[in-house]
C-alpha cells in the first residue's frame, strides 16, 4: 500500500502541471505515454507469439501520426486517410515480408491495437485543447469511479460482477463506483464548467462515462486474462503499468467524444 501511495503522489507531482501547462509539454507527454502504452500491449500480444520487428515499426510510426494528428485541433474528427494508412501498412506484409512472424491474425491485432489506442490518446489531446475543465471531468467521473468501486466493492461486497474476468470486482462495487462518480464528476461540472446546463443531462452524461469507464476497465482485464499477465507494465511500482492506469480513462474519452457529437 505504501508503495502504492508513494507512486500516485510522485505521478501527480508530474502530470498535475503537464495538464495545467498544456501546449507543447503536454503533446509531448501524451506523445511519449502512448508509446509506452503501445509497446505495453504488443508486449502483452507478444508473450504468446512473437510479431516481425519491422511491422511493429512501421505500425508504430503510423500509430503515432492518428496520436498527434490533432496535437492544435479542437475536433474529434481524425483524418481517414491516417485509417487508410495505417490498414495498408498493417496487411500488406502479409503479401511482402512472407514470414511466419507475421501472419492475419497479427495484422488484425496490430489493426486494432493502433486504431484503438490512436484514438484515445488522440481525444486525450483534443479534449484538453477544447477545455481542461473538460479533461478534468471525464476524469473524475472515470477514477472516482474507480476508487468509490474498489470502497465498496473491499467493504461490502458479495455479489461477483464478472468472476472469469475479474475476480475482485463485484456488483455492489461497481454500483457504489457509478454512484459516486456521477455525482461528483457532474457537481464539478455544474459548479465548474457550466451552472447554467441541464443538470438532469449533466447527470445523465456523468453515469454514462462511469459506466463506460467500468466496463472499460473489464474489457482490458479480459485481455490480461487471456494472455496471463498480471499487469500491462511496471512503470509505477504498485499501479502497473500506463494501460492498468488509463484502461478505463480510454473508454470514457471515447464516450465523452461519442456523447458531445450530438450537442
């Protein structure tokens, strides 16, 4: 626990300032965050099967073009051709390399990996360029979540939420981490951000990241599950790794991004 502790003061002695900064200091932060979130899952991927060394260069630098695309923007809208790009660069080795370090399967997972981890890293930037109060908020509606989860779940929880994935985590837990969450992310909002907004929708909005974000954090635990590993990573002693600490932070940025298109 202490070690625990002693990492997540350390972080936000250093991410605290990063986000108020912005700018420059911050894509670069983003930047160097989403690759060692890229080498943490292939590392994952890899423990069952080794992927050619030249694709995941290549994968790499067309992974962090979708990152940093919107480094001055204020739009979720993502270049299609970087989608394009990035397809070609991931199946053509199958016709060109002819390897068996490479087969359908990687392309697929190497697809998926920068398509998805692109995006969220990329929204993590824009949502900041739009409004920090606004990364703020999904934030807290996300690791309030999180934190009010593992409360409840250690103190009164009985009913298992999903075993074969996660054993820890239980009903009461997630329900306890929803309530919480909702309600400070959305206070913070209106106090913050907007008094003036409909609070029913505020609300409503701040229960769908939480949720999103809880079931975030399932759907990367199940990727663990299936390759056997404890944890993405080692870079914060006690955490994990930097997909065990935004796992679910990804899933409510795409939500919030998703949910906002509409207003």
């Amino acid at each position: 626990m202490k070690q625990r502790v002693i990492s997540a003061i350390v972080a936000l002695i250093i991410v605290i300032p990063i986000i108020i900064l912005g700018s420059y200091s911050y894509y670069i932060g983003v930047g160097i965050l989403s690759i060692i979130g890229y080498y943490e899952m292939l590392s994952v991927r890899q423990k069952e099967k080794k992927i050619d060394f030249n694709v995941r260069f290549l994968t790499l630098v067309c992974y962090l073009f979708i990152v940093l695309s919107s480094w001055n923007e204020k739009s979720f809208n993502i270049d299609y051709r970087l989608f394009i790009l990035d397809l070609l660069v991931c199946y053509l080795p199958l016709i060109v390399f002819k390897t068996k370090e490479y087969d359908a399967e990687d392309a697929l997972v190497l697809f998926a990996v920068t398509i998805f981890l692109g995006m969220s890293f990329n929204y993590l930037i824009v949502i900041r360029n739009l409004n920090v109060l606004y990364l703020v908020y999904v934030m807290l509606a996300t690791f309030m979540s999180d934190t009010f989860a593992h409360f409840f779940g250690t103190k009164i929880g009985k009913h298992k939420l999903a075993p074969q994935i996660s054993p820890n985590k239980t009903v009461e837990g997630m329900i306890g981490g929803v309530a919480f969450g909702t309600f400070i992310s959305g206070m913070f909002f209106i106090t913050f951000i907007n008094s003036a907004a409909n609070t029913f929708l505020v609300f409503t909005i701040s229960c769908a990241l939480s949720i999103v974000a809880e079931f975030g954090d399932l759907v990367f635990s199940s990727i663990k599950r299936k390759y056997g590993v404890k944890d993405y990573g080692n870079i914060m002693p006690g955490h994990g790794g930097v997909l065990d600490r935004l796992d679910s932070l990804f899933f409510a940025l795409l939500a919030f991004a998703f949910l906002v298109s509409f207003f």
